[in-house]
C-alpha cells in the first residue's frame, strides 16, 4: 500500500511551518520531504532538516535531469521538491508532508491528482501584519512585498482542497490532523486488508468463492 501526499502551504506568517512541526510530532506515519533552495541559510537552520542548501548550477542540475516533482522561483529565490524523495517515502506505506508555497502546491497537484491540498489561513489581515513583524527578520520593505504577495496567494488558496485557519495554533494543528487521519480512513487504503482475509476464507479478491 502507498502512502498519500499532503500539501500544506500558507502566505508568510501563517504559521504553516509551525503547524507541519507539530503534526509531524503527533501523527505517526509522516515524514516530512525536504526542499531545496538556493537562498541562503538562516541563524539556527540546518542544512538536510530546514531545506538542502544548494547553490544555482546545482539546483539546475537536478532540474535539468527532472529530477524536482515542482519547483518555483519565490522572492528571487529557487525551490524544489525532490521527486525520489517523495517517492521513496510514498512507496514505503508512510504518507509524505511538503511544505512548499502556492505555486509548488499546484504544480504537485497538476503531476498528482491525489494529492490533498490544504491551506492555511490567517484569522485577518492585522494578525497577518503582526505575525511577519513579530518575526523581525524582513526589512519593512519586504514585509510589505509579502502582505502584497499574500493576497495573490490567498485567492490561490480557493483551489485547495481543505482550508484551516489558524486563529488558535493547537486548534489548527488538531484541525490539520483531522484530514490526514480522516484520509487514511478512506476505502481504498482498507483494500489490502480486505483483500487477506477474503483470501483466507478462500474467496478470491472480488467476492466469489474459490472451491
């Protein structure tokens, strides 16, 4: 059985990154891809668990050989995902999280109808404001590009498959996890198991018997 893969992305400050931290802790069975950047590493950031930490020729390399599942160009900088990464996790039975921005969300969903898409959601556009400027990493100039970006993405979001807002962090967690648990409930991943034991009161896969 393969697992599924989910999407979480948000417009900066949203909280997805938090969000994704906290479900990875609370759902077992998750593993997290990890992206690829060409942006420079941040004070506390690990190379190999925030992202992998490439530079141009590199990143164009391993597009060239389409070795990315998506990628986008955001703030100047270049993301991807990688696409054995996602396939390794996926063909192990496990479930594959990216956290990656609108645009790599509808790309996976373009090269993977089955993906589940969800957003996240800031409660309004002032705690939207206070989130980025409570992070003091962007210039004034940057985080008025980012609330400008923000709303182009939050259109975006409408194509989603789920939407969460996040008004309170350990309800939007809970609510993150309810889809994925409610997603692994679905007919299909039971499929194996119905299929043992009708093999083990000797009936074959579509019911009938086989004496």
């Amino acid at each position: 059985m393969r697992g599924d893969l989910f999407v979480i992305s948000a417009p900066s400050g949203s909280g997805k990154t938090t969000i994704c931290r906290a479900l990875l802790e609370r759902v077992e069975g998750l593993s997290l891809s990890v992206s690829y950047t060409t942006r420079e590493r941040r004070p506390g950031e690990t190379d190999g668990v925030d992202y992998y930490f490439v530079d141009e020729v590199k990143f164009g390399n391993i597009l060239n050989s389409n070795g990315f599942l998506e990628n986008a160009r955001v703030y100047g900088r270049r993301y991807g995902t990688s696409r054995a990464a996602v396939e390794s996790i996926v063909s192990r039975g496990l479930d594959a999280v990216l956290e990656i921005d609108v645009q790599g969300g509808r790309s996976v969903k373009a090269a993977v109808p089955e993906a589940v898409l969800i957003g996240i959601l800031p409660p309004d556009q002032e705690t939207l404001r206070a989130r980025l400027f409570a992070r003091g990493r962007d210039t004034r100039e940057e985080m008025e590009r980012r609330l400008t970006e923000a709303r182009q993405e939050l259109v975006a979001l409408k194509e989603y498959d789920y939407l969460v807002v996040n008004d309170d962090l350990e309800k939007a967690v809970a609510r993150v996890e309810y889809v994925v648990r409610a997603r692994r409930l679905r007919r299909e991943r039971a499929y194996d198991v119905i299929d043992g034991i009708l093999e083990e009161t000797g009936e074959g896969r579509d019911g009938s018997s086989n004496g």
